[in-house]
C-alpha cells in the first residue's frame, strides 16, 4: 500500500482568508495565547435519512500533523500587506500544540453532537477550520451516501464506480475511501487501492467490445487473456440476442477449458429487472449458476428498492454519479463553532444565538456518551455531557429532548459509551489509526446497534441527542442573558 505523502503536500493555505485576518487580530489584541474549544457537529442528517457516518478523520490527523508555513506561504501574506511582521514571524515559526478528541471514523453519528473538539491557542484552533470541515463534510457525505446504497442492496457487493463523475481527483481518491468505510466491497480508483487499500476492480468498457470485428472476438480475446477473472459486458449491441449468447459460447468454448469459471457478466443499459431474470435463466440453463449479474447505469437506493420490487436477479452492483457525488444530497453541513473560552483559569460558556433554532449552539466544553439497552445490545440516546461529566450506570438516568424538554425518559439498564477519543495532547498524536478494512467492520458494527426503524429509507425514526442537566443549565442560563 503506498501512503500518503502529508508532508510532501503542503496544504496549509487551504483556508477561508478570514482565518488568517482573525489570527492576525488574536495576535495583534493580545489574545494569541487565549484557550479556547471549538466543536465540529453538523445539523441535519442527507436524504433526511435516519443517522450519517463519521469519516474522513485519518486525513485530518495528517494534515494537523504537518500544518506549517513555508517561506513561500509567508511572501504571499507579506505581499499583502494586511499582517504584522510579528505576525508572520508567528507562522512561520508555527508549532501545532491543541488538544483533539473526535469519534473514531465508522461511528454513526447524529445531528448537534461534537463529533470534533478542539481545544488549543485561539489562533490555532481557529486555523483549522476550513480543512477541518472540508476534510470531514466530504467523506462523511460520501460514507453516509455508501452506507445507504449498500444497504439497499441487501448483502450484495456494491462497487464504486465514480471516479469519472466525481468534483475533482480528490473527491475520487478519497471518495472511494469513504464509499469503502460505509460499505462498498470496491472501488474503479486503483490510486485508491494504492494509497488506501481499497480493492481496486474492473473489466472492460464498450470501447474493447467495438474495438473488434465482433463481439465474439472481442470476449474470446479478452478471456484468453484473463480466464481466471472473466466478467463480460454483454450490453454493446443487444444483451439477450447477442451478448448473453456469446458471452456463454466464450465460458465453454476458453474459460471452462482452461481449467476455469467464469465471474460474471455485466450490464450498463435496458431494463435492468427485465434483462437480469432473463439473463439469470440462460445463466442458469447453460449450467452457470456460478456465474455473478453485475448491474450499472446510474444507480441509487432508490432504483435498486425498486429493482427488489420487480424481483430483479442482481449479484452486484457497481454505482457511479449518484454515490460519489451523493447526488440527492451533495452537502453534509457541518459546522465548527467556539463553545468556551478559559479565563483565569476557569471555563467561560460562549453560545451563538440565532433567530433559526435549529442554528443556536451549544456551549461549553463537552463530551458525548452512547447510552446502550443492556438487554440487546441498542442504541437508546446519545448524551451530551459537560467535559467532567461521568455516569454511574448503576443509576436511573433521566434523558430528556432539548427541544421538547417535557419529553422525558428514566433509563435503567442501559451502559454508556464515551464516543469521544483523544486524538493529539498538546500537539502530540496519542491515536493509533485503525487499518481501514478495521473501519469498515466497525462501521457495520455499530450500524447493526441502530433499530430498524432508523434505518428506513422514508420517514425513519427519529434518534434523540440529549443534554445533561448541567449542560442544559448553563444553556439556558445563557439564552436568557440575551439582550431582548
């Protein structure tokens, strides 16, 4: 596997220019070494489904690890003339020292829950910002989109074929990276597979079919070539009156005598449910009963629902534009918002307030515990707690919602779960980045703690993040200091 280079990519200067002109007004105020705690969190769920995943955290770690200046960085801010030499001087000497916690990649995660928590000089957690959501948005779109699609294909293999639509070489690099965390089996990007050791996949396109005198030819070519990884793609010309017929005269007449099966074939037009029944029974007639359906053609939950429906006979699926561009819903929306301050020692409470609710943060510096049903092992809540903040399980617990506070409810029987890990102490990684196929088994994992009910494509069940009574105080407390 080749790894990332984050040293040889200097990407610190990814950033909106107003982190810069607060960095240099902390600087210039006097408040440069002023403590502060963001949280990354997002507000509302894509597709409105039911929870999202949580990716794109590993990139994030290397990019903290080597953020810094260089000399070039420093000329273009000189050249603009809006910073002070001392500020310059700053970065250009930059040394990364905050304190990270976040949610391990793989989690399902929920609206208005710190999902990152920075807490560092105000100047450097503000720094991070743009790269923060940038990195985090897009693979937690991406993994939130493949998690859907490979649930709405029932156990099937879903490939990710997107690397030709996606906005950009990274958003196909690390697209195929969360497609992989929230459930694909592979990926067209073989850069992906080099770099992250996602399965890299792939056959032929039309392009080899026309590329020959005929069909036949063209199968018979390629599977002398490849007998011990045949798949066909049998839709060039007319899939059941041509392809299908050759494709089967190829697996008897090369694969088979070789000492070989065939893997499959594949379609990428027509009636998808129609031709894979008919396809099935030529298969199935012909003795390949072995023999994998891989369907394409701009696929989605929504279309491959729709092909059980119709009893369609599909082994696999590969999905291109609609999964690596989460077509339905290309924004995931996450924030990062300062939640407190320290002064004098102590923690001062910073709230943003809003004429949307929904856009009313919460302050304080916080952690975030999964409360589980002992009895089968499920998600109940996720509660969100002042940092110190520990629950005794031995103890009843009341939850309640922080918008409809008289919805109530006494936990007992239950376990928590701190979701929060440290990532960097002062700058210093303390994390072990998991292999990323150990992602993908946790991500399942954790996705099999979640009811049914949330997992509904339409109208899903709606999962509570609570507030603690303290945190809620405070809260409170603050909204009604708010000048009227």
């Amino acid at each position: 596997m080749k790894a990332e280079n984050f040293a040889a990519r200097n990407l610190s200067m990814l950033m909106d220019f107003y982190e810069l002109t607060m960095a240099n007004g902390y600087f210039e105020s006097g408040e440069k070494d002023t403590i502060a705690v963001f949280d990354m969190f997002f507000r509302n769920i894509p597709d409105r489904g039911g929870f999202a995943i949580f990716a794109g955290l590993e990139q994030l770690i290397g990019y903290m690890q080597n953020l810094r200046f260089d000399e070039e960085d420093i000329a273009y801010l000189r050249g603009r003339g809006m910073f002070s030499e001392e500020f310059l001087q700053y970065l250009a000497n930059f040394q990364f020292s905050c304190d990270v916690w976040a949610v391990p990649e793989g989690t399902p995660v929920f609206p208005n829950e710190p999902l990152v928590v920075v807490r560092g000089p105000v100047i450097q957690a503000q720094l991070l910002e743009t790269m923060l959501l940038l990195t985090l948005n897009h693979q937690s779109l991406i993994a939130t989109k493949a998690n859907r699609i490979a649930r709405a294909a029932r156990g099937r293999a879903v490939m990710e074929f997107g690397s030709r639509r996606a906005q950009g070489f990274d958003g196909a690099i690390y697209g195929a990276r969360a497609a992989f965390i929230g459930g694909c089996s592979s990926t067209a990007c073989t850069i992906s597979d080099m770099l992250f050791g996602v399965p890299a996949v792939g056959t032929m396109a039309h392009s080899w079919v026309l590329t020959f005198d005929s069909e036949y030819e063209a199968f018979k070519t390629y599977a002398e070539i490849y007998p011990g990884n045949c798949t066909l793609l049998v839709d060039t010309y007319n899939v059941l009156k041509s392809g299908m017929p050759n494709a089967i005269r190829v697996f008897d007449e090369v694969v088979v005598p070789k000492g070989f099966r065939p893997k499959g074939v594949r379609i990428d037009s027509g009636d998808i449910a129609y031709l894979s029944k008919r396809m099935r029974k030529m298969l199935d007639d012909a003795g390949y009963q072995d023999v994998a359906i891989v369907a394409s053609n701009s696929l989605d939950e929504y279309i491959i629902n729709e092909l059980w429906d119709q009893g369609a006979q599909v082994d696999q699926f590969g999905v291109g534009e609609s999964l690596i561009t989460s077509r339905s819903n290309p924004v995931f929306g996450g924030v990062y918002k300062i939640a407190a301050t320290v002064k004098n020692g102590e923690y001062e409470a910073k709230i943003k307030v809003s004429e949307s609710i929904e856009k009313i943060t919460t302050p304080c510096f916080k952690t975030l515990y999964r409360l589980y049903e002992k009895d089968t092992g499920k998600a109940i809540a996720d509660y969100v707690a002042l940092f110190d903040e520990e629950i005794d399980e031995s103890q009843p617990l009341t939850i309640f919602d922080p918008i409809a506070t008289w919805k109530k409810q006494e936990l007992t029987g239950y376990t928590a779960q701190k979701l929060l890990c440290p990532i960097f102490e002062q700058g210093r990684l303390v994390y072990q980045c998991p292999e990323l196929r150990q992602v993908q088994d946790y991500c399942r994992q954790q996705v099999d703690t979640l009811w049914d009910e949330m997992k509904r494509f339409e109208f899903p069940h709606r999962y509570y993040v609570d507030l603690s009574d303290r945190l809620w105080t405070v809260k409170r407390e603050l909204l009604d200091q708010v000048p009227q």
